[in-house]
C-alpha cells in the first residue's frame, strides 16, 4: 500500500519520490477519450477512430479492447459509420474525405488545438505568412498546416529557423504546436526574429496550459531528483519534451516510460530522490503502478510538490450531446478523469 503524498515536511534523507503535480491527464485528453467511451455505450461497437484519439498506448489499447476501431485513414471507414476525429485535429481535407463517404462524424479535437485552427486560417485570409513551429509530421502539425498549406510553412526546430527562407516579411506571423517545449519554442521565435524584426506573436499562447503547467511542475522538481521518471508514450510529444525539460533543469537522469514494466532498476543505483510525473495524456493509473515499484524498492515517502491547480473541462463534442440527449443518457463528461493525488492502492 503506499502512502498518502505529504506536504513538504522536512526530509529525513532516506529514499524519496517527488510527485509533481499537475500530471497527467489535461481537459482537452479527457473530452476526447470520454468522447470515444460514450459513442461506443451509445451506438454500440465497433466506433471507428482515425489515429489514435490521443498519444498514449494504454488508453489505445483499453479503447479497442471496448470496440473501438483506429485507422489511419477515412477511406478504411464502412460507408455511413461512426467515425471520431482524435483529439489533435484534422485538416479540411480530411473532413471533405469522411463526408465523401457519408460518415458520421463526432469531433473530439482539443478546443486548443481548435484556436490555432482558426488562428491559422484569420491570418491566411489576411495574405500572411504563417511559420508553424511544430514536429515535422505531428498529427497536429498536419491538421494546422491543412488549413492554409499555400501560406504555412512548418519550422520544426530552433536550427531550421536558422535557415529557413521566407519571401514575404512584411506580414509574417508566427504560431505553434500546442504541446512543445515553453523554452524552445521561445528559443525558436527568438531566433526568427532576429532573422525577420517584424514577425508578429499570435494573439494567445499557442502552448497549452496543460503542457505549460506540466513543465513548470517538473523543472521544480528536477533539481532535488538524481533521477525523473517521466510515465507516457514515445509518440506522446509532451511526454518525450517533459524529459528533455527535467534533464535541461537539473535532474542528473531522465527516462520516459510507458508503464512500470519498463522501469529498469539499474537506474536507482546511487539515487535517493526520484521525481515522477506523466504526460497530458496518460491515465493516473499507470503513474500509481510506478508508485508501487518504487515503494516496492524503497522509495515508500511520496511528497507531492503542486505547481498549479487545474479544473477545466470541456464540454464534449457538440453532436455527441445532442444523440446522448436525445437516447436519455448524460451528456456531460465523466468526473475524476484527470491528475488526482496518489491514494492507497
């Protein structure tokens, strides 16, 4: 059983874990995986879902084990079925394809990610070069870019902005992934804009506060850490940055995990404080396993050491409410879904 995390009480100098809180799952993950679970209760198996609804493989896995079926594209769609877009978005290429084949579409994209959207297409219909900073590839990046490709051009580090050709710089914007790294996003911009003075910041923070306040958390407990685990999956963008950050504030190791299966033990050699956290993305559950290994080998005094406190929700995507509604059944999210304090298991 572990032990309910304390405040930061003085510390004895025995083995250790610092918790990091925020963690784990943020509102926009939420909406979307509570999408999928209430189309399969409503309109029964099997759900059609193109990717995967968010970069996690537990949640993927569980999901299928419901019903739910991931493809990489529309056209593996049975005319007129169900299909729910994930939670990073699509281009509009993408929806004109499902309404091709009369698919039935509920769209479980972030509402952040819907923001950049429509950032992307406001200052396309203003004529102006867009540089999308973002991973080459990243479905997110695909959906933005699709909304105007003839003005984004994608910048997928702060080296490419080094290089990268722009012919028009007299109405240039720049806008980015929702799930990078604060610092080097920054890094990048700074560096754009010492090639093109008059490139101009997007209207809000592109960079979602659940990535944010995930960052935040782990510098404050990377210093103390001889090693940070991070718990999220390889193809998790936030989680993969999470290390990185931990590594660039101070922790001497960081590793990303899926699960505590892949904890490898030859890393607590010498160590007396790990840090832990989890991706935007990965259910509590698997951060409570990793919990129990480390207890297992000693690291039973959890202290959890909160950043900022989080209670957005999202509403779930409108034509789902309206068939929950209509079938007598709650339209609303489920409850408990995000990062909670650790409690026995």
């Amino acid at each position: 059983m572990l032990a309910r995390p304390t405040e930061r009480a003085t510390w004895d100098g025995g083995k250790r874990v610092l918790l990091a809180a925020p963690r784990g799952y943020c509102a926009g993950v939420d909406r979307a995986v509570v999408a999928v679970e209430k189309a399969l209760d409503l309109y029964g198996s099997p759900v059609y879902v193109r990717k995967e609804i968010v970069h996690n493989k537990h949640v993927v896995q569980t999901l299928q084990q419901r019903g739910a079926v991931f493809v990489d594209e529309t056209d593996a769609v049975p005319e007129g079925a169900h299909l729910v877009f994930s939670a990073h978005g699509v281009s509009p290429a993408v929806r004109e394809a499902a309404a091709a084949r009369s698919l039935q579409t509920i769209d479980a994209t972030c509402p952040l990610v819907t923001k950049v959207h429509k950032e992307a297409v406001r200052f396309a219909s203003q004529d102006a070069r867009i540089l999308l900073i973002g991973h080459t590839g990243h479905e997110e990046v695909e959906g933005t870019a699709g909304e105007a490709p003839e003005h984004i051009t994608v910048v997928d580090s702060p080296e490419v902005a080094d290089t990268i050709e722009v012919e028009d710089t007299g109405n240039l914007v720049w806008l980015s992934q929702t799930t990078l790294s604060v610092d080097e996003t920054m890094e990048t911009v700074r560096r754009l804009r010492v090639r093109f003075p008059h490139l101009q910041d997007p209207p809000s923070d592109d960079i979602c506060y659940a990535t944010s306040n995930r960052q935040v958390a782990v510098k404050k407990i990377a210093p103390e850490a001889e090693l940070v685990i991070v718990v999220g999956s390889a193809n998790s963008s936030n989680s993969v940055r999470l290390a990185e950050v931990a590594l660039d504030a101070g922790a001497r190791a960081a590793h990303r995990v899926d699960n505590a299966g892949e904890v490898d033990d030859a890393w607590f050699e010498g160590v007396t404080t790990v840090g832990l956290t989890s991706g935007a993305s990965v259910p509590e559950v698997l951060v409570q396993e990793v919990l129990a290994l480390l207890a297992d080998r000693g690291y039973g005094a959890v202290e959890e050491v909160t950043t900022a406190m989080e209670d957005l929700q999202f509403a779930l995507p409108t034509d789902l409410r309206r068939d929950l509604k209509a079938a007598g059944a709650s339209p609303t999210n489920a409850a408990g879904r995000r990062s909670l304090p650790v409690t026995p298991v």
